[in-house]
C-alpha cells in the first residue's frame, strides 16, 4: 500500500528551543539536520512546506524587557534570532540538497530575500521549501502569530506546531500524572479550558480564518511524518 499525505501545502512552525535539543543555549548542529531531513521527506513527498522559525533558544523580547532593556529592543533581537534559525535551517537544508529559500520580514540585504507573499507561493509550488524568518516583523508578537499569519497567507491547509510535548493536555503532565491528552478539540474548547496551545492572539487568529492547528511533539523522530499520513498524532485543533 502508498497511502497519500493527508495534507499538501502545510505551515511547520518550529520553535526556536527545539533546535537547541539537550544544549542550554543555541543551535545544536544534530538535531538541526535532523528537522532537515523531516523536511526533506515531506518535500520527497511532494508536499509544499513553509517553515516559520522561532528564536527562543537564543533571544526572547520579553526576557530582556524583564532586565531592563527597552522591549522594543528586545523584540528587534528576538526577530533578528529567528533569522539566524532560519540561515542554519536553510543551510541544513542545502547541505541535504533541498531547495530552500529564507525570506525575513526585516529586510537584511544580502542575507536572504525579503518577504513577499506571491513569490513565496509560487516558490512554494514549484517545490521550494520557504522559510519565514523575523516573525511578523513587528514587536509584540510571537512566531506563532507569524505562523497563524504565514499560514492564513499562504492557504496552508494546516498549521502544525512542533513543540516537545506530544499534544494538548487537561493538566500539564510534568506535573499531574493524572492529566489527559486529547486527540482532537475545538477551538472553543481550548478557549473554555484556557488551555496554553499558543498566545491569545495568535490562536485566534488561527480561529477566526479556520486554520487548523496540530501540535506534536517534534522531538520524536518520525512524528511529524506521522501527522503528514494522516495517522492519530498530536492534537489537532479545529472548528
Ligand atoms: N518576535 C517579535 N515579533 C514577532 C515574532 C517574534 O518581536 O512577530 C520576537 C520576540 O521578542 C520573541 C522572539 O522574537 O520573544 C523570539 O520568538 P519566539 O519567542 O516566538 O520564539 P520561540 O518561542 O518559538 O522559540
């Protein structure tokens, strides 16, 4: 049997402390190539992947804030972190011999391409991997924002949020043994539950435009193949 992807133009949104893998700070060279080869596999499939990276793992606005630097600042370092993801993935990608672009929504001449919508689709149909890099662009946001956005933008069928935890809980499961995990929800549901899948703005977002929004765990190898099949994997979050 060859079962068919269940998707075929996604959103991948990778936080940034998922390439720093057992290292505190970062970008750990293995576990960036191995995200490298997952997403080869989905091009292999002939899906058409966007990827919006985040920046945790090196700079967060709000952290700085906390120490006293000025937040927009902060937020213009936590952006220019997710660039620097984003050149590692594209270079990662490279190196696998993936054909991969890198648009920031700051303009960084000479680095990499600046964002634009309609050369980002159809480089996406063509088979380019398009990794948006610098969030939303703007302070006070979060890449899940950008990936709500990028995701809305691009008509992506499905934003997919790869996290370290295998889905949403009724409790967080670290600490509540007792805590249930839920294969599919509402988006009402985790709005009543007030259960953290992403900030306010950026899940509502996601819920005002229909996007769904799958969450799974990108540290087990194979996952997010899983999710592509179309097999019980993560949490999905929908109307
Ligand atoms: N950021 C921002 N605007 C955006 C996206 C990100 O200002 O649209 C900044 C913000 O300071 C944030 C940092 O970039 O803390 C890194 O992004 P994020 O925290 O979302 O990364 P992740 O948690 O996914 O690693």
């Amino acid at each position: 049997t060859n079962p068919k992807p269940a998707y075929r133009r996604i959103l991948l949104k990778l936080s940034g402390e998922a390439l720093m893998g057992e290292e505190g700070f970062g970008i750990d060279a293995k576990v960036l190539d191995r995200m490298g080869q997952e997403i080869k596999e989905l091009v292999e499939l002939g899906i058409q992947v966007g990827v919006v990276i985040g920046g945790g793992n090196l700079f967060r606005g709000e952290g700085l804030a906390q120490a006293g630097m000025n937040r927009v600042v902060g937020d213009h370092m936590g952006m220019l972190a997710t660039v620097m993801n984003g050149l590692a993935m594209r270079d990662s990608l490279h190196r696998a011999y993936v054909n991969a672009r890198l648009m920031s929504a700051i303009p960084l001449k000479g680095v990499c391409d600046d964002y634009n919508w309609a050369e980002a689709i159809s480089l996406l149909k063509t088979g380019r991997v398009v990794i948006f890099a610098a969030g939303t662009g703007n302070p006070f946001c979060t890449t899940d924002s950008a990936a709500c956005l990028r995701g809305i933008e691009i008509e992506a069928e499905v934003v997919l949020k790869g996290t370290k935890v295998d889905g949403v809980y009724s409790d967080d499961p670290v600490k509540n043994p007792e805590a249930v995990k839920y294969d599919t929800m509402t988006y009402n549901e985790v709005l009543d539950k007030e259960l953290k899948v992403m900030d306010l703005a950026a899940f509502t977002l996601a819920r005002d435009h229909n996007m769904p929004i799958l969450v799974f765990n990108m540290n087990e190898p194979g996952a997010l193949r899983r999710v592509i099949m179309g097999e019980q994997e993560g949490t999905l979050i929908n109307a």
